[in-house]
C-alpha cells in the first residue's frame, strides 16, 4: 500500500518562491506579450518545475524535487521557458 507524506508549510512556500524564481528568469530570458503579475509569474514557474522534473526524468536524470537548490531554480526555468514556448505556440495569432 502506498505511503502518505504530509506536506510541510516550510515546502509549500520553498514551491512558492522556486516558482517565482523561475518565472521571472524565464520571463527575461523570453520576453514578451504574456500574462503578467506576480501571481501568474509564481504559477508559470511551479508548472514550469513540474514539466522540468518530468523531462529530466524521462532522460533519466534524478530531479532535486522538494528542495531550495539552484538545480531546481534551473528545472523550474527550464519548464517554465517550455511551457512559455507553449503558450505562445497556442496563442500566436495570424494575419
């Protein structure tokens, strides 16, 4: 039977400003017409960490998932810049 993990606020919060992090490098490393606000950067940045994760994991690279490093801040940018990439694949509009 699988294992229940409690999650701490302490964790939570990491997220949070791994996200934030990660969405603000990924922002200027991709500047554009995308949606703004603080909000909307942490939240790019933690879906971003989640896509990060699953690719390196699929490549078979161990992820640094639920810590405060800088290989997480750089699976975070990495999936927030795909995920980036995405969104403006989806709402480019044509002439």
């Amino acid at each position: 039977m699988g294992e229940v993990k409690a999650i701490s606020i302490g964790a939570i919060v990491a997220w949070i400003v791994v996200g934030l992090i990660a969405g603000i490098l990924a922002k200027w490393v991709m500047p554009g017409p995308d949606p703004g606000g603080i909000v909307v950067t942490a939240l790019i940045g933690i879906v971003g960490a989640f896509i990060g994760g699953w690719a390196l994991n699929l490549l078979g690279f161990a992820g640094s998932t639920g810590s405060f490093s800088l290989g997480s801040i750089l699976t975070a940018t990495l999936g927030a810049i795909v995920l980036l990439a995405i969104y403006r694949l989806l709402t480019r509009r044509t002439v």
